[in-house]
C-alpha cells in the first residue's frame, strides 16, 4: 500500500473540516487506490506547528519534512499574496505536489508558479480558491477540452450579496452586518468583501487560470458596494432591477477588460436569482457558448470538498505512477 504524505500550512475552519472529511474517506480511498493518506504536519500562524510547537517554523516544515503533498491553507493576504507563495514556491522547488484554497497566489502569481510545478514534474491544483468546492477550473479543463474562453462573467462575493439581498428588503445596513457578523459569514471587518478586493482577486483568478492572462488584482477596475444606499435599491426597484456586485473579464480587439462594480440587473433574469450567500460564475466559450454555474449557499464542508477533491486528483496520479 502506497503511503501518501501531507503537510497543512493553515488549520482553521477550512483545514479542521477537511482532516474530518479525510478520515472519513480514508478507507475508501484504500480500498479504491491502495493508498494510505497521512497528515504528517501541520503547520499554523498563532497555533504553533505540529511537529515542534515551540521551535519549528512552517518554512522550515516545507523545507526539511520528507512529504507528497503540501496543502496551503494559510489566511489570504490580498494585497500581495504572500507569504502563501512563497510556501507554493518552496514545496513546488522540491518537486512536491500543492493544493491551495488560497487565491493570493492564483490572483498574483499563477503563471510563475503553475511553470515550476510543470518544471518539476507537480501537479498544482487550487478548485477552492474561487467558488469553494464546486467544480469550476475542472469543469473546463475535463468537460470543455479545446474550447476557448472568451469571458468570464459572475457573482464572486457572497458577503455583498447577502448584504445587498438584505438591503432590497429595506433593512438598515448595520443591522445587515450586525446580524452577518453573528451568523458567522461576514468578517469583523468586511473591508475587503464590501470594497470589492475579494471580487477583485476571484476574478483575476478565474482570467489567469482560464484564460492565461497574467493579471494581478491591481489590473482589475474595482468598485465596491461601499456607496450603495437604500435610496438607490429603491431607485432600482422602481426600474424592475436589483442591484448586484458583478464581474467582468474579456479581451475586446486586443484589449484585456477586467471590472468589479455593482450594476442594475433584470429582476427577472438569472443573476437577480442569485441569493443570500450564493454565487455564480458564467463561462462564455467559442465551442460551447455560455455556461453558468451556480453554487447555492454553500458551508464549510463545500470548502473541505474542494480540497479534498483535489487532493484525489494527486491520489489518483500517484497511483498510476
């Protein structure tokens, strides 16, 4: 039986939940692959690391750990991406597989790293890093061979259309967050969610991975919902609209277009059904037209699936080999 070693760099909510799906999949993944998967480290920003709590610094696991796969969990800077890349880049220059949840990376570095992982023989795989565990990067790279993405187009932020939902309902902001807050799905501070930097980094993350456009956030027009008033959900009820934050990336007569901004939208149309903590991606291909995939109102077990789908992805790979 093949014996398959893992390191996790970041054990919150996400990492807690994948460990428990793990095992409870561990034997089947025996039975199917005669393999074994172990956690052999793990390694945390405030928690310690497991392998020397007092001592030992993620770095040093990624670096000195005899592993298969290193599972990057760590929080997202999304300004810049690190210091999750340097964890990729490390465990990839090793010739060790990867799997993120993060998209710092896939937002800021994708087309450097997926090269060394190509270089070194890895497989690099991030499904979770844009709608949690529904399957959007595989879906094109297995089911839309050869077909050539033209535009993404989507709802990538759940927190702002939770909040913007809540706000059609005429209820005031602070109650909306207030009441996110304690449901546990929106941060103590909603910054990034709500000016529009997680959409940002999604979307430069759907446009780097389906499109190869070797973008950074920093080329995305951004704006948030930060100025939306209720005058103005009113404003649109009155046309038969909604308001939604919507993503935006195509190439138009050689120009690359990347946008993030809340825009008025058909109540009746597909993206106006779009609720509370929903999201959706469009995919528009030359072979295949558009293709939308809607994730409803996921939790953190979408998220430890996502990983862990990946994860057989490797599983799979190393029991050809």
């Amino acid at each position: 039986m093949k014996k398959i070693r893992i390191v996790m760099l970041g054990y919150g909510n996400a990492g807690t939940a994948f460990k428990k799906l793990l095992e409870s999949k561990g034997q089947e993944i025996k039975e199917k692959y005669n393999a074994k998967c172990e956690i052999i480290a793990i390694g945390t920003g405030s928690r310690g690391n497991l392998l020397e709590p007092k001592g030992i610094s993620s770095m040093e696991i990624l670096e000195n750990t005899e592993y298969d796969i290193m599972i990057e969990l760590t929080p997202l800077a999304i300004k810049t991406g690190q210091p999750a890349i340097n964890h990729i880049e490390t465990a990839l220059c090793r010739g060790k597989h990867v799997i993120t949840a993060n998209k710092g990376p896939i937002a800021w570095d994708h087309r450097r790293l997926r090269d060394i992982a190509e270089k070194n023989g890895c497989m690099f795989l991030y499904e979770t890093t844009v709608m949690d565990g529904t399957p959007v990067f595989n879906m094109v790279s297995e089911n839309l061979e050869m077909c050539r993405v033209t535009e993404v187009r989507g709802i990538l932020n759940s927190t702002t259309n939770y909040i913007l939902e809540e706000m059609s309902k005429d209820r005031p902001y602070k109650d909306i967050i207030r009441e996110g807050r304690e449901r546990g799905f929106i941060e103590a501070d909603a910054s990034m969610d709500i000016e529009g930097y997680d959409a940002a980094a999604k979307l430069t993350a759907l446009m780097n991975v389906l499109m190869d456009a070797g973008i950074t956030p920093d080329d995305v027009s951004r704006k948030g919902i930060e100025d939306i008033s209720l005058e103005d959900i009113k404003s649109a009820r009155s046309k038969g609209k909604v308001i939604k934050l919507i993503c935006r990336g195509t190439f138009s007569n050689g120009n690359m277009i990347c946008k993030v901004a809340p825009e008025e939208i058909d109540k009746d149309g597909l993206y106006a059904s779009i609720k509370g903590t929903s999201s959706v991606v469009s995919i528009t291909t030359d072979l295949m037209g558009t293709v939308h995939v809607i994730e409803e109102e996921p939790e953190i077990e979408q998220t430890a699936y996502g990983i862990f789908g990946d994860l057989l992805k490797v599983v799979k790979e190393m029991h050809i080999v």
